[in-house]
C-alpha cells in the first residue's frame, strides 16, 4: 500500500503561515477541524472519499503528527472529610 500522505502534503497541512504563538491559533484550529472531518467523514462533500479520508488521519496519527483524543478518565473518589 502506497503512503497516503507525502511528506510534502503533510508539510503543506501543517505549515502554520509562518506565525507564530497566539498568532497561529487559527491555523491550528483549521489543521484540527480537517484532521477531525478526515477522521469521522464528517464533510458531506466527501462522502465518496470517506475510507481514504480515515487512512489519512491514520496516516497522521501513526506519524504522531495528531494524537487521537483519549476518554478523560474519572477523577479518583476523595475520602470523606475528617472532622475534628
């Protein structure tokens, strides 16, 4: 199977415009939007493309370019107060 992504693909997804800092939020954002519509084939655009579109999220996420989200584990019950 033929890489998905190129490396020049994967620098042009992640090129951020030369900013820097709180400047590059927006960016981000937008890298993060399309990486999520690539993982869950959320664009009705694209729904012909969907089983590419998941191998390429794959494809960043083995690269470790995204880390998938984890479930937030449950915070540890605390013990009862003591009082004195």
């Amino acid at each position: 199977m033929e890489s998905i992504l190129s490396a020049r693909e994967i620098d042009q997804l992640v090129a951020w415009g030369g900013k820097t800092g709180p400047e590059s939020l927006g960016s981000v954002q937008t890298f993060l939007d399309r990486y999520v519509a690539l993982r869950d084939g959320t664009d009705p655009g694209r729904a012909d493309q969907r089983e590419a579109d998941r191998a390429a999220a794959s494809t960043l996420e083995s690269r470790h370019i995204v880390t998938p989200a984890q479930p937030t584990p449950e915070p540890a019950p605390q013990p009862p107060a003591m009082h004195a």
